[in-house]
C-alpha cells in the first residue's frame, strides 16, 4: 500500500509526515486559552487498492474526562486509488488548569 501524508499551515507550507513509529511534530504556532489552531492534514492514496484510515489519539488516563485538546475530522474514511482526502486536524487548550504546565523562565 503507498500512502503519503503531509500537513499544509495557513500560510501554504507543506510538511510531510513519515510513516510507521517515526516521529512527527506539527506546529500549531503560538495559542491562547480557548483559541483554536488549525492545520490541514492531506492524505494520498499513490496505491492500487482503496486504504482506510482511522485516526487514533492516545489520551493519558488522567485526561480521559476533560475535553479532548486534539481534534480530526474527518476521523476515519476510505481513500480510493489515485484519490485524496483532508482532514482537519485542530488544537484547542480550553483551560490551564486542567494540564499541568509550568512556566519556563529565561534569562
């Protein structure tokens, strides 16, 4: 199965994710309290068979009950051959006091 995949910023930058356990970071840049960031996620199917997608967010146990701070839409989908699809993929931080953060002072 050939699949790419790769994110696109508001200003039309493109960055593509590798596959398997690698890891990719997307920045959502600079957020406040309950504002919204958003990235645009394409995915490509270069294949000859449909591919299904399924996106799956780990969440520690300790966030399980609060609002989700990621996420997909849409979450799941077929991509047929020679096709594409985009999913947005949004970062929202409802309240600090939910997440454990600690300030970072440089000198």
């Amino acid at each position: 199965m050939q699949v790419a995949c790769s994110v696109q910023d508001d200003k039309g930058s493109q960055l593509t994710l590798l596959p398997g356990n690698t890891s990719n970071i997307v920045n959502f840049g600079e957020v406040q309290l309950n504002e919204k960031s958003l990235q645009k996620v394409t995915l490509i199917n270069s294949g000859k068979f449909d591919c299904l997608y399924d996106w799956k967010l780990t969440i520690p146990p300790k966030f399980e009950k609060t609002p989700p701070i990621i996420t997909v839409i849409p979450s799941s989908g077929v991509i047929k051959p020679g096709s594409r699809t985009f999913c947005d993929v949004a970062f929202c931080l409802p309240t600090s006091s939910l997440y454990e953060m600690s300030p970072q002072f440089v000198r």
